[in-house]
C-alpha cells in the first residue's frame, strides 16, 4: 500500500485551513502532519481534528513555521498572506519541500521571488485551485482569440465581505487569459476605472463585495447586437480543497518549477 501524502498546513486556523483538514481527514490518501498560524491567533496548541469537530489527530497548531519542516512533510498547502508566502517558500526551498500556493494578492515582484525559488523546489501557483474555474480560464483565451474586432471585454467578481484583495486573483488571472488570446498585455490594456467612456481594446474589471459569496467570475464579451458570457459559480469552498489536494498529490511527484493548474490537470 501507497504511503500517505505527508501535508503540513500553514493557516490552519483560516476556512481554506479548515476546509483542507476536513477534507485530508475523510481521504486515506493524505494526512495532515503538522499546521500552524499566525502569532496571537486562538487557535494555536489546539488539535486540528478537535478543532474542526473531528476525532482528535495528535496534531496541534503551532505559531512557528519551523514546525512544519520538523515534521518532514512531502507537500505545504498554503493559503496565507503574500509575505508569510514568501517567507514559507523560501524555508521550503531550503528543505526541499514541494508546495501549493492558493494565496492570493501577490505583486508582480512577489510573482518574481516565487519563481525564483520554484528553480530549486516543485511549486503549483494558482490564483483558484478550482477545476471548473482552471477550465473557464482556457475557453477565455480560446474566445478572446476569436472575438477581437468590435469586441469587449468586462470580468465581473463577487466574493464575501471579508475578502481583503480586489479584483481577486482569480478575476486577474482570467484577465491575462483573456490578454493571452488576444496577444497583448493586460497591464496595458486593464481597466478599473469605470467612470467615462471605456476605450477600444480595454479589459475592465468590476468588483462586488458582501455576504458570504465563495466566488462567482463572469467574463462578459459584448458585441453589436449580441454578447457571450462564460461564468463559474462556486456555491461552497470545498471546491477549493478538492483542488489543493489534488495539485498537492500532484505536484509532490514533479521536478522542481513554477507549474500551474492547467500542468495539474493536463496530467
């Protein structure tokens, strides 16, 4: 029998943290050997599996992300903040430790920094582990491609009210999808402000916030007298940790590189 996929878990305490260990829990596949979370949090030195309303696991959260690599896991699945990203990456890179990144809000630079690291250690980078959204990005640049002259572009977003970074990274990931088809770059061509007349060519971006929306990304082609919309709605997370888990099972096999989820689902 197949050992299981070692995880360790920063951010267990967050709904992505919760949702993965709920979900690692049900899957004799993979187990969770180690989880931490931000200093201060209420959350450190329970069990996760008592904290997630599970049998207990023996695992507790810690406030120090050295733990993590003291367990000697095969994969990190991290869905945290840009900086303790960064921070993971770099002590993964020095234990030779595959990741997933699922944080969103990344800079261009922190883009950068990531796959600089990614040359010494496999990492997954993904803006939305979801399936359904890994696809909609594909038939974006597919339809971009075709609908260029007299066409425009909108992508709409909604998420929770807690949700920090706007547009989501999911929202800007389908923007460049969309870029991509056409052959330009999206820095030059994105539009946030939506006050005047939208110029030929512009990609804009809307953002609504509030409730507890998981995710809904519209990308919306008007023509003359027609449009086309491509939509993923997710109706609970757990999409989101099926994901995850699946790009972690997958990536731990992988030579070191930058890959994302379409590399996932192309295997």
């Amino acid at each position: 029998m197949t050992a299981p996929l070692r995880i360790a878990l920063p951010g267990a305490a967050g709904r992505m943290g919760r949702m993965i260990t709920t979900l690692a829990a049900a899957d004799d596949r993979c187990m969770i050997v180690a989880a931490s979370d931000r200093p201060g949090s209420p959350m450190l030195g329970q069990d996760i599996g008592t904290m997630n309303q599970l049998p207990v696991s023996g695992v507790v959260v810690a406030d120090d992300a050295a733990a993590l690599f003291a367990a000697k896991p095969d994969v990190i699945i991290d869905f945290t903040t840009p900086a303790a990203t960064l921070s993971l990456a770099a002590m993964a890179a020095s234990h030779q430790v595959a990741m997933v990144v699922g944080t969103t809000g990344l800079s261009a630079e922190d883009g950068k920094q990531l796959s600089h690291l990614a040359s010494d250690i496999p990492v997954v980078w993904c803006a939305n582990t979801s399936v359904g959204v890994t696809l909609l990005g594909r038939l974006v640049e597919q339809v971009a491609a075709k609908l260029v002259d007299d066409w425009d572009i909108e992508i709409v977003e909604s998420h929770h009210k807690h949700k920090i970074d706007a547009p989501s990274g999911t929202a800007l990931a389908l923007g460049q999808a969309a870029a991509k088809g056409r052959n330009v770059d999206l820095d030059a061509v994105m539009s946030l402000d939506r006050t005047g007349a939208r110029q030929d060519g512009d990609i804009g971006f809307a953002v609504m916030r509030g409730g507890d929306v998981a995710g809904e990304h519209s990308v919306i082609f008007y023509g003359q007298s027609e449009r086309l919309e491509l939509t993923h709605r997710a109706t609970d997370r757990v999409i989101f940790g099926r994901g995850a888990l699946r790009a972690a099972s997958w990536i731990a096999q992988q030579k070191a590189g930058l890959y994302a989820m379409d590399d996932v689902l192309a295997d």
